[in-house]
C-alpha cells in the first residue's frame, strides 16, 4: 500500500490507496472501490482521478521509495 498520494495542485488527496480502496484524509474509513470506473475528487480544486490512475501513482510511488531506500543503503555501505 503506497502512502499519501498528491493532487496535481498539491493538495493532499488520499492518505493511502491500494486495489481494493483508499483511505480519506483526515484517517477516516477505508473505502472500498465497487468498481474500476469509481472516482476521487480533490477537495482543493475538485479535479476527478479514476481508480486505475491513483492505483498507478501509488505503484510509481513505491517503486521510487523502494529505490531511493537502496540508494540510501548504497551509500552508508554494508
């Protein structure tokens, strides 16, 4: 599960999203998806993402994490 994920204004759009749902701002509770045409909507600038784009952010997010934590490990050296 990938963490917070960022409307393209900035504004904080869900604090965690996974294939079966998301997890509102604020920590509220986990919503499921009910299908793949479901959709989010920015409370900033109420821009709408469907399900299958926030899904590829998160995954985009992790694998970022994921490198930058072997980068980090690189680094300080075995």
């Amino acid at each position: 599960m990938a963490g917070e994920i960022v409307c393209r204004c900035g504004a904080l759009l869900v604090e965690a999203v996974t294939e079966q749902g998301v997890r509102p701002v604020g920590g509220g509770a986990f919503i499921p998806f009910r299908r793949t045409t479901d959709y989010v909507m920015c409370a900033e600038c109420l821009r709408t993402y469907d399900v299958r784009s926030l899904i590829q952010q998160a995954e985009s997010a992790e694998v970022i994490e994921s490198l930058e934590r072997l980068a980090e490990w690189v680094e300080e050296g075995p």
